[in-house]
C-alpha cells in the first residue's frame, strides 16, 4: 500500500451523541466524511457531512467533531432531525456552514464518486485493493480526530443485499479489517502499478480522484455499512489429560457473536443520489 496523502484523511468527521462527549472524544459513536456538491456551473454549492443513517439518524449519533486549522477541533451540535436520508438506504446527510478559519477538511465531490459505468468499463472486480479512513474508538485521538487507515479487498460485486434499514439495495462486499465505529467512513478503490498516491494527480481530493489511462485509479467505491457476523464456540472447563488419545473434559459450551471480516459497503451512485436530493431540497427551501 502506498503512503496516502494527507489531505485524504482530513475528509473524515467523528459523530458522537452529544456536544458533551464530542468535547471529550467518548469512546462511542461512528464516521462521516466531508462531501461539496455544486447547484450551477460556477462553483456554488453546499457542504455536506455524510455518514450512516443508523449511525447519525437511528442510533442518534447526529453530533459531528471537525478538526480546526489550528490544531484544535470545533463541533457542529447537529441533531438527528437535521439529517436528510431516503427510505431503504442507509445513507444521511446534513447539510451545514463550512467555516474554512474554523474548519479543516477535504470535499469528495460528485467526480469523485464511482459509476457503474466506470466499473463496467475499468472490469473493476473482486481482488481489487481498497482502504477506508474512519474513526478507531479506542484510540481516536483523544480531543481532536486522528483518522486511522485500513485496507482490504472487494470479496464481491454489487448485489441486492438486506442493509440496516431492513431494505434490499445495492450493496458491495468487501474483505475488510474493520470493528465497530468505523461505519459512515469513507471506502476508497484504488490501482497503483508502481505509482505512489502522494504524487500528482492524487495531490489532494480537491482535484480529480481518477486518471484512466493504466496509470493509476483512485475513487471513492462507497460508505462502510456494516459487518458480518459468524459464531464462535467457547469452550470452558477444558482440562488436560495424560493420555491424549481420551477425549477432553468439556462440561460446557456456549457460543458469542464475533466480527467476520466480510463487510457491506453502500455503493457510491446510492450515496450520490441522496446527496443531490439533500441539496436540491434544502436549496428550494
């Protein structure tokens, strides 16, 4: 994996569930991502935070932490009324004042987003590297947002897969480190044949996430959703025995709930989609 550059992870905000424990970074909560997305042809538009809508909507955890220029952090006290989501996609979007003295961040904008078309055209598939940028719970940086980096593969194409709102939609599986808190974080797909992503034309997100000639392929796949789950059987009052040909002492068993691995990831056309019609909505109102 080539060194990623830093403006990449100045895109990620934390959610928490209230001002209090944004302040003092409590160890709960979940990720969103800065998005910009234009009303005309001259630039103008609006400043989104994306995240889950089970995260910022359902679960309550609508309070966003944006790191400040200054090395401090400020909050944007934002409740779950705020947020703007679609029934059936588990996608929320708050539309909200960036204050560029206040606030350090890097937009994904709508060239950013990857297409079906794109993905047919490019033969992207299962195998290809991917890296998302979300918040580590238990060591996020403490009162200000110190994004962690992991990686993966995607496991499998987009399919209709049951997500947390009790929907079917498109969803991607991916092959992905990942633990709770990371979801609302940003899912990147890339391709690097000897190229390292700090040099152009992955200077910085401002700029296009794509050159399509076989050099190199950086776009936003999508949003992490959720992860799998499989059961794992504890064994208790195991002892040993001189003759390992008998069977151990097993009196009890029991079974707990553990992460997989396998994780579903919110395409990126879906999280487009919702945007736009954020947008579209709040600039009519």
């Amino acid at each position: 994996m080539p060194k990623i550059p830093a403006s990449y992870l100045n895109c990620t905000v934390y959610l928490y569930k209230s001002t209090e424990d944004a302040e003092i970074g409590k160890a709960e909560g979940g990720t969103g991502f800065f998005a910009f997305y234009p009303i005309d042809d001259s630039n103008k538009g609006y400043t989104c935070i994306v995240s889950n809508w089970h995260v910022a909507v359902r679960d309550g955890f609508s309070v966003a932490r944006i790191n400040s220029p200054d090395g401090g952090s400020d909050i944007i006290d934002l409740d779950p009324s705020e947020w703007y989501f679609q029934p059936g996609i588990d996608v929320a979007v708050a539309i909200y004042r960036h204050d560029h003295l206040r606030h350090k961040g890097s937009f994904v904008r709508p060239g950013d987003f990857i297409t079906k078309e794109i993905i047919t055209r490019e033969e992207i598939g299962p195998g290809e590297d991917v890296f998302l940028i979300g918040r580590f719970v238990d060591h996020d940086g403490g009162k200000v947002n110190k994004p962690s980096v992991r990686f993966g593969n995607i496991s499998m194409m987009h399919s209709k897969l049951i997500n947390p709102t009790d929907k079917f939609s498109d969803m991607l599986c991916v092959d992905l480190r990942c633990r709770g808190g990371y979801s609302g974080s940003p899912v990147f797909v890339y391709r690097t044949p000897g190229f390292d992503l700090t040099q152009p034309p992955a200077k910085n997100l401002e700029q296009s996430f794509i050159m399509l000639d076989g050099v190199i392929l950086l776009m936003m796949l999508g949003m992490l959703t959720s992860q799998f789950q499989e059961t794992s059987e504890i064994r208790k009052g195991i002892k040993a025995t001189q003759d390992q040909s008998e069977p151990p002492n097993v009196p009890e068993k029991d079974h707990v709930k553990i992460l997989s691995g396998m994780s579903l990831v919110t395409p990126s056309w879906d999280i487009e989609r919702v945007i736009a019609a954020a947008v579209i909505q709040h600039h009519r109102s």
